[in-house]
C-alpha cells in the first residue's frame, strides 16, 4: 500500500530511540507499553506517565520504568522530552487530550474509539494536518500479521470478487451505570467500546463509508447503546454486517465472502493468530481449504507501535495501514449507528 501524501512537518526521529508519553495509565496501558519494553526496546522507550491522580502515575511509572510520573495531563504535554504521547483515557477525553497535545507539537498515537464524535475526529484531524505533526488511531487489528496477511490474499483475489463481510464481538457485562461501558460520561455504550472492531473490519474490506446503513438495537437501562447491528450498504451491491453487544458473549469472529470462496478469521477476529482460506470449484463445492497460522508478537500491540516508530523515522505525519481517512469514515459509521439508536455524546470541555 502507498504511503498517503504528507508533507512532514518536523524532523524525523532517527538517531536515538524514540520517547513516548503515556496519558492514561489503565490496562490496555499496562499492555501497550509492556510490548513497547520487550518487543520494541530498540526504538522506543517509556519516558513519561500522566494521570490525575499522582500517586497512580508514580505507581505505573515504577511498575513499567518511566522516568518520570506527572499529576496532570498538561504537564506531560508540556514536557520537551516526550516525542508521541499514548493516549488511553475514557473515550470522551481524547478529543480534549489529542487537540492539546497537538497544540503542543507532540505526536499521537490515540485509542479507539477516535473520539466519541465525528466533529471531534474531524477537528483533531484538520489540527493535526496543520501542524504537520504525525497522528494514528490505535487500531491494533490492523497490524497483526494474520490481517495484513488476509488483505494481502484480497488483493491477489485470492476468493475472487468480494461480496459480503461480516463481524462481531460482545460480552456479557452486567449493568452498573458506574462501570466505563456503561457511564455516559466516560463514552460508554457497547459501539464505541466493541462496535469500533466489527465496524473498521467492514471498513477496511468494504472502503469508504455505507450508501445505505441499516441499524437495530436496544438500549440500556440509562440509554446508552447496550446491543447493535449494523447492516453496511454500498451502491454496487456488496453488504457487511456488524455486531456488538453488552447484554451477550459473541464469538468474536469475522469473515470475507467472495464470488471464489472465503477467508475465516476464527476469534477473535480483532487479534487473530490464524486465518483459514476456502477456495471452491467453480464457486460451488469447497476444493481447498488452508489454515494459515501467523501469532502476533508479544501481546499484539507491538505491530502497531512498530508502524508508529517507523513512521517517525521517516518523517510521516499518517500511516498508510491506519489512514486518518479511515478513522474519519468509522467514526461517521459510529456516530450515525448511534443517532440511528437516539444516542448522542458530546466530548469532554475538562478533558485537560
């Protein structure tokens, strides 16, 4: 894939590894830099952790090795010697942050969900191409090798012409309007927390955005989004299908359809380790059937830190993998998905 037209608007990181800021220090944190620290020594390294509350940035900072711990997010921001700042706060404070550090000149590497709006994306978006400074969404799936692999055989036409996508991902959570995927004030709700999977699944097969899309779902007691289908609608006829829930486990597992077989990605889809290929005769009888066995490194979110410091060093203000482009469109499909159910957020004014 070609690299998307930037102009760089900085000095590439070539000669030392290149320091991260972490804002947020939570689980998937935890995750992302313990990757960053035994996958990624070579190029990257931990130098800063923020969080309102002091003591849990020291206690993160001490566990994973930052060298320095900051009580607010401002302060981090500020630092001359944090170069890409990881942000993994609740979804309604990313737009806040991201603009901010923007603003600041850092380069980011941003969750998913994006922002919880797509006015939101859109502004830190234009900030960021202004700047000039280097900006992606964290969408792991993208980058495990099983992916990249799978859209390789897509490309060769491996399946023939594609028809039909579809993807799911759910959990069983119960209902406290305190929990992150149910408190409104932190962007809970089942689309941006899992719907974001199924949804850039569709989006990455599919491209663009729906002609059409067709959505059902339920709400939860407090009137988030609890469960949610997404029927996706191009003009020339192909369809995908997305499913996430809170009220139900699902598989977790996704597939591409095609007019010569099919590609399975056995769960979960969103950090596979294999993929099956099944070709037919003639588009009838399946005459091959191939697993193709590709684990991720380490945990999984090396891959993308991996693309993060290559990007640097090459002086790109986006990713050609994960285009800013793309995240616009899947957050569009989220939003409408939402406004579809009688759902609507708005960002965090306090994030900072």
């Amino acid at each position: 894939m070609s690299e998307p037209t930037t102009t760089p608007g900085y000095a590439p990181v070539t000669d030392r590894p290149v320091r991260w800021g972490v804002v947020g220090p939570g689980r998937i944190a935890a995750g992302v830099v313990r990757d960053l620290r035994e996958q990624c020594a070579a190029d990257g390294v931990l130098h800063a952790v923020a969080s309102r509350s002091l003591d849990r940035a020291r206690a993160f900072a001490d566990e994973h090795g930052a060298a320095v711990a900051y009580g607010s997010y401002a302060e981090l921001l500020a630092d001359p010697d944090v170069d890409v700042v990881y942000v993994s706060t609740p979804h309604r404070q990313h737009h806040g942050i991201a603009l901010a550090a923007v603003e600041a000149g850092k380069h980011l590497l941003v969750e998913k969900a994006f922002t919880v709006t797509h006015a939101g994306a859109r502004q830190v978006v234009d900030a960021a191409r202004a700047r000039g400074v280097f900006v992606m969404e964290a969408m792991w799936t993208r980058f495990q090798p099983a992916v990249v692999r799978l859209q390789e055989l897509l490309r060769e036409g491996a399946v023939g012409e594609v028809r039909s996508v579809r993807a799911d991902l759910g959990l069983r959570v119960p209902f406290d309007p305190a929990d992150r995927l149910w408190d409104p004030a932190q962007g809970g709700g089942a689309l941006l927390d899992l719907g974001v999977y199924p949804t850039s699944w569709l989006q990455l097969v599919l491209g663009g955005v729906p002609d059409r899309l067709d959505v059902a779902g339920v709400l939860g007691p407090n009137g988030v989004d609890a469960e949610s289908t997404l029927l996706w609608r191009t003009a020339d006829g192909r369809h995908g299908v997305g499913t996430c829930s809170l009220l139900s486990p699902l598989p977790g597992q996704a597939a591409v359809f095609g007019t010569e077989g099919w590609l399975e990605v056995p769960p979960r889809f969103h950090h596979p380790g294999r993929i099956v290929l099944h070709r037919t005769a003639g588009g009838r009888s399946v005459e091959h059937s191939e697993e193709l066995v590709l684990p991720a490194t380490g945990t999984g979110y090396s891959h993308e830190l991996d693309e993060v410091h290559r990007c640097l060093r090459a002086g790109l203000t986006e990713s050609a993998t994960m285009p800013l482009d793309d995240t616009l469109a899947v957050m569009s499909v989220l939003e409408q998905a939402l406004h579809a159910l009688g759902v609507r957020h708005d960002e965090d004014p306090a994030a900072i």
